[in-house]
C-alpha cells in the first residue's frame, strides 16, 4: 500500500491507494486530516504502519 498527500479546498487530506477494482480502475480512499500538510503527513504513515502490520484501516 502506497499513498500521497493532497490539498482539497482548504483542508489537506492523506490519499491512499488500495489496488484496482473490477473496471482496472485504481482505488483511492481520501482521508481528511486538517488545515496543516504535516497532519496529513502524520496520518498517512499511521495508516501505511497499520496496514503493514496487519490492522484493520478506518473505514469512510
């Protein structure tokens, strides 16, 4: 699992890339994270973390 960091509107947001769905499409799961990048920074390496060691990621 891989992801990115992204500003929508005036929020920044941790984009997480879970593979490809049925049409080959990719699957990207948009987490809100707050007004500052380094927040969205800080939860994409928590769920990037989580999802190596097996924990269920939050579900939106």
């Amino acid at each position: 699992m891989h992801g990115t960091v992204a500003k929508k509107g005036k929020r920044w947001c941790a984009v997480v890339y879970e593979g490809l769905d049925d049409a080959g499409k990719q699957r990207r799961r948009w987490i809100s994270a707050g007004a500052r990048k380094a927040d969205a920074e800080r939860v994409l390496a928590d769920l990037i973390r989580k999802k190596h060691e097996g924990e269920p990621l939050v579900s939106h």
